[in-house]
C-alpha cells in the first residue's frame, strides 16, 4: 500500500502524488479505501481503489534516472511503419502499455525521426510524442530532484558530455 505524500506511476497518466488514503464519500461503501491521485502534470483527482489491480509502482530511483539518461543513445527508437490511424494508434498504445522510460524514450525517438522524415508535423505525432515526453519527464524530474521544465535541458547537456 502507497502511503499519503508518495509519488507513484499511476497506469498511463505519468506521476501521481498519493494525497489521501480513504473512503469515497459518494462510494456507499464505508470500508473500501481509495487512494486520492493528485497528477504531477495536469490537473484534477484521479480516484483508484487501493485493492483495484490498476497498473501502479514507484518511481525510478535517481540511479535508475542516470543509468537511462545514459543508455538513451542505445535505445531503438519505435516507429510505426503502417500508416492506418488505427495499426498507428495500436502501436503506441502498446508501447505506453509497458509502463516503462524505455518505452518512452523509444516513443520519443521514433516520433522526431518520423516527423523529421516526412518534413511535416502531424497534430497525432506531436500529441503523442507530448503525452510520452510529458510522463517520463515527469518520472524523471521527481527522480532527480529537479523541476519538470529543467528535464530536457539536463538530458541534452548529461548526453553531449558522454
């Protein structure tokens, strides 16, 4: 069980700060606990019951942050070679499915080579390269310490030096 104030991985909304541990008021069930999500990018509650078997975890350690920083360079980047909306939207929701930076990184890569390939922005591309980016900054902002916005800068420089 997470406990109030711990940042965690909630399914493929990216990272969540547990704010409270406790009933829904409008549940009519007094004694099954939910934990209150509060999302580290965006806004609103994310309600979940504690026992529901949705996909959570910790975040990464500031260790495993470094480690994938640097193995960013050996990452495979993922690109979708069909071109029909729906193999296309099946391929990355399998890929956000694993929950895992990997994976994100892999997304990221594969859509920049995508776009600068083709030498036209796809609205699709850039929202899911947004959502992609958007949760493993997350993940590694609150792994290493540092605001959301600094993220990108930081892997630039951490890569230009190895």
């Amino acid at each position: 069980m997470y406990s109030v104030g711990e940042k965690i991985i909630y399914g493929e909304n990216g990272v969540c700060t547990v704010s409270k541990v406790a009933p829904l008021e409008s549940s009519g069930a007094p004694d099954k606990l939910f934990y209150h999500l509060e999302p580290l990018i965006g806004t609103g509650v994310y309600f979940t019951p504690v026992d529901s078997g949705a996909y959570m975890r910790p975040v990464i350690s500031r260790e495993e942050a470094e480690a994938l920083i640097d193995a960013i360079p050996t990452i495979e980047p993922a690109i979708c070679r069909d071109n029909r909306f729906n193999h296309v939207d099946a391929f990355y929701k399998e890929l956000f499915r694993q929950h895992s930076c990997e994976a994100l990184v892999a997304i990221v890569k594969g859509l920049y080579l995508r776009m600068n390939e083709k030498k036209t922005k796809s609205s699709r591309a850039e929202t899911t390269m947004k959502r992609a980016k958007d949760i493993l900054h997350g993940e590694l902002s609150i792994a290493l310490d540092m605001d959301v916005r600094e993220v990108e800068s930081y892997i630039s420089e951490r890569l230009k030096v190895n």
